[in-house]
C-alpha cells in the first residue's frame, strides 16, 4: 500500500474545499482497503505502530472522537485523548502552546476539535505534526464529508448527474460545507433545503442550488442528507421553534412517500427522531445511517494512513 | 536657528496655494522670510537650509483616530512609541481614542495623558474623552468637565452606544460643552458575535458574519440625531456602501454629518481572510468590491472627507490565536500616507495631491476645531515633507510602533512622508 502514498502530499486533512477530486478519489480507494481489515478476524494492522496520535476535542464530541480512536487503534498507534474540561486550555493556554507542547512529547498526528473556524489551519501552519480537523466552527467536517461520499459511492457506484439534497441548518453547519465542496468537485448536483435564515441565498455563489420547499425537492433527489438541527443551541431568532420546523422541513413519512425508491437517506448524528426525520425512516430500508458509521472508521483510517505517511517521508 | 524649505512643492490646501517655493520657519513658527530680511545685521550662515526640491512641502498631517494603549495597555503601544510611529508616518498631530485602562472617562486620567505626552512624545497627541462611563453605554461621563481638561472630541470607540436616548442626550450636551462627537457606528443586535463582512466570503469559511447593516443602521440612527440636535456628529471608519448613501444624502441637506475612510477599507476585501490571517481582522471588518467602490465615490465626491488609519497596536502573542478569538484592529500610521497617495493619488486616481493633503490636514482640523493643518502666517510650523514617488518596500520589522499587526508587510508601495516637523523642530527624517 505505501506506494499508494505518492500521490497523497499532504501531511494536515484541514478540510475539503483545499483537495482535488483525484485526491478525494484516491482516499476513497485508500479507505475500500481499510473497509476490508474490518471484516477480518484481527480487525487491527500495523500502519502506524509506534506513532503517537493525540485526539484534541476542544469542544465536547463523542462519536467522531470514538471513531478516530478506534480508527487509530486498529492501525495500532498509542492514542491519548484530551478534552476541553481536562486541557490546559481551560486554565488560560493558548491554542499554539498547548500544540506545543503536544509536539515536544513527540506526538505525531494531532486530530483537533474546535470551536473556532480556521482552528485547524492555524494549528498546521505552526507545527510539524499531522492536524486533522475533526470539525472546526461552521467551517468543514473533512472527515465526515469524506465519509459521506464513500457511503453515497458504495451505493450509488459514483457521483456523475447524481442529485444530493442537504436539508435543514446549513449555515452553521461544517458538515453542509465539506459536503457541498467534495459533491460539486466530483460531478453531483447539491441543492439545500431549509428555511431562509438557515439558508440564505449566498450559498447559491458556491455553485448549489437553495430551496425553501422541502417537498419540491424530494422527487429528483438521489440522496437526501439531513442535518441536525441544533435546537438546543439556536438563537430563537433563526426559527420559530421544532413544530413550525417538522411542518415545513421534516422528512415525515408522508414526505418520505415523495421519495424515489432508491433514495438513500443520510444524517450524520446524533438524529433527533422525530424533528429532521421520522422514526420509521430512520430505521427504514432507504436509510443507510449505520452505514455512515461503519464507513467513517474506514475513511478515517486511511485519512490517518495517508497524512502520517507523509510526515515519515 | 531659522529654517528655510527650498524649492518645494508647498500645498496648503487651507489658503488656496499650490506653488514651488521656500517656506521659512521662524522660530517655531511659519513665516515667509521677511522677519531675517528686516532684521538688523541677519546672519544668513545661521540659518537652516532644506533642499525640498521635488518634494511637497504639506501642513503636518493629522490622525483623528489613533489608539496609543497607555495607560493601561503598554504592551501594545505606549504614548511615546505610537508618537514615534506616527512621525515616521508623517503625522504631526493625532488624536487618541479613551478605550484605555482606566477609561479615558475622568479629567484626572485626561490629566495623565497630556501629562505623559508632553514628557514623552515627539508629535502632538490629543486626547478624546469617553461618552459614557467606562465605556458602557449607560450614563453619560462627565463632558463638561473632560473638556475642561482638554479633550478634542467625545467617543465611545471601540463601543457603540446601543440606547438611542442616551445618545441623543449625548450629542445635545456636547453642542454645550462645543466639541464634537466620534461615534464608530455598530448595532449590537444585528452584529451580534460577528469577525468578518457578512457574505460570499463568510459563509464559505464558516465564520460569524458581521453585516453592512450593521453599521447602516447606526449612521442613519446618527443623521437623525445630527439634524434633530443640530451638532457635528462624524461616523468613524466608514465601511458599507449604505453608509456613504445615507452621509450623501444627509450632507447634501445640510446637516452636521461626516465620514472617516481608513487604508485598509479600501485597500483589501474580505477575500483576504481565507487564510485565517488575523491580521485581517478589524472593526468594521473589509468588505466587498462593491463597498470599496462606494467609498472611492464617497472619496471624490466629497461625502467622506476626513482619513484616518484607526491604528490599532495589539502584540504578537494577543494575535497569535483562533481567528474568532483574536482582538480586532490593525496598526497604520506608518503605512497610511502610503497607502493613500498610492491608492486614491496614483492608481485609481480618485483625488489629487491637493485633495488628499485637505482631507489629511485642514479637513479634520476644523472638525475638532484646532487651529492647525495650515502653513499660515504666524501658525506653528507643524510641516510634512513628502516624496509622492519614492517607491518602497513595507517592513514590519523596521517600524516605530510596538506592534507588527500590520496585514501590509512585504507590500510596495509609491510615496512616502521623509520628514516630519512639530513646532520647527524635525522629529523624524527618513534614513
């Protein structure tokens, strides 16, 4: 596989819009191998043995910090976890120290959560270990976008004419972004759904479409990709609240009657059963949810692969 | 020791005159050489020669927006380092904003400002005083008395007063007391936590957007309290085209409204914060073609008549962070001439040499009501030497300031002040 590396050249995954669709392709290839190892017995290789890999969550996550962690495990690297309670962040170090630090305890990957946008770029231009971004502000989700298009490729064979519709908080979502950047690289057509402040039409200078009507969009979709809509956060400005939303943009089951039969559904958690999509949906034949997260191991695996690669070299 | 200019170009916008000659200096003061010819036994060998031969021989140049961070902040800046800056920048006089610590708010710390600038400075530095106390936006500060201890004008900079009431009382209370009011104008609601212009480039970066109307609203809330109040109110760094609307069609009626344009609103777009560079980061934020191109409108045509840098000193260490939680503002006054010969001079040719030494001198001048910006007869000899070609290199490294947060190191640039005179006596000469 490590000849493979030579058309990787990156040592930070800092988000989507920076790759080329050749790179994008090739971490997807990269990722097919790494799917493999999962079925095995041994689920683990030695790819990265005795690298370091430190999981910084400065803003709380579960499921993508456990899937780095066990994406790391099985290619066999010691892994340390820090969050945000338990960094020296919290007692008043800046960002660029604490890197440092990390850094002369030899740590070779560093996978950075953030509340900052830009966080990410930041991090990589000021130290020589790998920085993955595992989601930073509203800025991209690589990872997850990755992740993404490896479950829609597996299903649907590619991305050439394929229509994806995003549906619900756009505007401060990373996932919409890195999703938006790697669909219109590979060919498909992106049209995003939600309500007008969730939306605003400035999307449309990316090259996607934008849409206030759900139902509108659902028959020609290919792929429906519903994000969390993050009520508990949301400023009371941007909607009036989650019954007007489920009214207008939730994937109901009557709504989910105007899909094609071969539309997949996409979200990537934690769901809000009930508000973006119903229950019944959610666990139904179309969606391919746990999918996501099967793959996201796989993907993340080989993103860990490639950039560490490129820092030994 | 007498001083004369030779041969230069001498622009004094105030009093009309565009012409090659010698400007005397007589002790301290402008004179025009009479004062040695009638002078029993004049010793011509003791007087100081010039050769300004090619160069533009201008009032000194004055800042209305600086901020110099003592006391209180002295990391940043001191008040004898940003008046070194500012001469190397060709600023003879500014004016410097009360966001310190404590609060420009009280005439005890007026009191300590002038105190230390006239120890410590090499150029005129005069202060502001707050509108409200400690900047809050609450209750009024105490502008009586603050003028008596000698501040120019009131602002809140840095802050906005959100309560259109209190605002209002304000400007009425300072048309008493006779000094103008500097207002950076930003709703808070609308602004909210937004770092950069709210759009294209916003919303691809994922950043907070900080929207035009933001500032909108606030010039247009300023244009009524102007005319209803019937006192100068000048909307600091100027950012939106909907604001240079709305001064336009104010001014055009008549009322006591103006507009500031720093360097870099119309030097840079907000595509400039792809990078993350927070060196980009100011507020107001860089805005879009179609704004920078409203304020070059507002340039010629009068509606934006005063420039300043809003120079903003902040350290290395204080920048070094996320770009959300890095402070705003630039530094300027080394690069502002520079800038704005190269920019509104010479490239877009917006406005001529003459135009832009009014805006720089005379213009802000009368606004805070000084006395200086002019070669006139008699006036102290506050003068700026300028070489409008001389094409250069910015380096940071090489500054005055105590600060580097400039987004212009590396740029070239054509033009620059190579002297700077306060009261007769040269304080900066380019090496």
């Amino acid at each position: 596989m490590t000849d493979k590396t030579q058309s990787w050249t990156r040592k930070d995954l800092l988000g989507l819009r920076e790759l080329s669709a050749e790179e994008i392709h090739f971490v997807l290839e990269t990722a097919d191998a790494f799917k493999q190892v999962g079925t095995r017995e041994v689920k683990k290789v030695p790819a990265l043995q005795g690298k370091t890999l430190v999981n910084l969550f400065i803003e709380p996550s579960t499921r993508t910090r456990i899937s780095f962690e066990l994406a790391a495990k099985r290619l066999s690297a010691d892994i340390v976890n820090i969050t945000a309670a338990a960094s020296s962040l919290t007692k008043g170090e800046t960002l660029k120290d604490t890197a440092r630090v990390l850094e002369a305890n030899h740590a070779d990957i560093i996978v950075l959560r953030h509340r900052s946008a830009g966080a990410p770029e930041f991090l990589a231009s000021r130290i020589g270990a790998s920085v993955i971004n595992a989601g930073d502000g509203a800025h991209e989700h690589p990872t997850q976008g990755l992740l993404d298009l490896y479950t829609i490729r597996e299903k649907k064979g590619g991305f050439a004419g394929l229509h994806v519709a995003i549906i619900g908080d756009i505007l401060f979502s990373r996932v919409a972004r890195s999703n938006i950047f790697a669909l219109l690289k590979m060919g498909a057509r992106v049209t995003l759904v939600g309500p007008t402040t969730l939306v605003p039409r400035v999307f449309e200078q990316m090259g996607v479409t934008v849409s206030h009507r759900l139902e509108e969009v659902l028959p020609t979709a290919d792929v429906v990709n519903l994000l969390r809509i993050q009520h508990e956060r949301q400023r009371k400005e941007y909607f009036p609240g989650l019954g007007e939303y489920i009214r207008l943009f939730g994937l109901t089951k009557a709504r989910g009657k105007l899909l094609k039969p071969d539309c997949l559904i996409m979200h990537p958690g934690p769901i809000n059963r009930g508000v973006e999509i119903d229950s019944e949906l959610a666990d139904g034949a179309q969606s391919v949810i746990l999918d996501q997260v099967t793959n996201g191991l796989a993907v993340r695996m080989a993103v860990l692969f490639l950039c560490a690669s490129v820092v030994k070299q | 020791m007498n001083t004369c200019i030779r041969n230069g170009r001498i622009i004094d916008p105030a009093n009309g005159r565009d012409e090659v000659g010698d400007l005397w200096i007589i002790d301290g003061r402008i004179g025009d050489g009479s004062e040695i010819r009638s002078a029993s036994g004049a010793d011509e060998s003791k007087i100081n020669e010039i050769d300004a031969k090619g160069l533009i021989v201008s009032p000194g140049l004055i800042d209305i927006h600086v901020h110099f961070r003592e006391p209180g902040f002295g990391w940043k800046e001191t008040i004898e380092s940003g008046a070194r800056a500012a001469a190397a920048g060709g600023f003879t006089t500014v004016v410097c904003m009360p966001n310190t610590s404590p609060v420009a708010d009280s005439p005890s710390t007026i009191a300590w400002i002038k105190d230390r600038a006239a120890e410590m400075a090499k150029v005129r530095v005069l202060p502001t005083g707050a509108i409200s106390k400690n900047l809050a936006g609450e209750e009024l500060a105490p502008i009586g008395s603050l003028a008596q201890a000698g501040i120019v004008a009131i602002t809140d900079d840095g802050k906005c007063i959100q309560n259109n009431e209190l605002m209002r009382r304000a400007v009425e209370y300072a048309r008493m007391v006779g000094v103008p009011v500097l207002d950076h104008c930003q709703d808070y609601d609308l602004v909210a936590n937004g770092v950069v212009h709210e759009g294209y480039w916003s919303t691809l970066l994922g950043l907070p957007g900080w929207p035009a109307a933001g500032e909108e609203a606030i010039v247009a809330r300023n244009v009524l309290l102007a005319e209803s109040c019937d006192h100068h109110i000048h909307c600091q760094h100027i950012s939106a085209a909907g604001s240079v609307r709305l001064l336009r069609e104010a001014r055009a009626r008549g009322i006591k409204i103006s507009g500031e344009v720093c360097p870099h609103h119309i030097a840079l777009t907000d595509e400039s914060i792809q990078n993350f560079d927070t060196n980009f980061k100011m507020n107001p934020p860089l805005r879009s073609q179609r704004d920078i191109d409203a304020l070059l409108e507002g340039i010629a045509d009068g509606t934006l008549d005063i420039l300043a840098s809003d120079h903003a000193p902040h350290a290395g260490f204080e920048k070094e962070v996320e770009f959300d939680a890095a402070p705003f503002g630039i530094i300027g006054l080394e690069t502002e001439l520079a800038l704005f010969l190269d920019l509104l001079v010479h490239q877009q040719k917006t406005i001529g040499l003459s135009r832009l030494i009014e805006m720089l001198t005379v213009t802000p001048a009368k606004l805070l009501g000084l006395k200086s910006g002019t070669l006139s007869l008699g006036e102290a000899a506050d003068i700026t030497l300028i070489n409008p070609n001389l094409e250069w290199t910015v380096d940071a490294n090489t500054f005055q300031s105590a600060s580097r947060n400039t987004p212009f190191d590396g740029w070239k640039l054509k033009g620059r002040a190579v002297r700077t005179i306060v009261a007769g006596e040269t304080v900066w000469q380019l090496g």
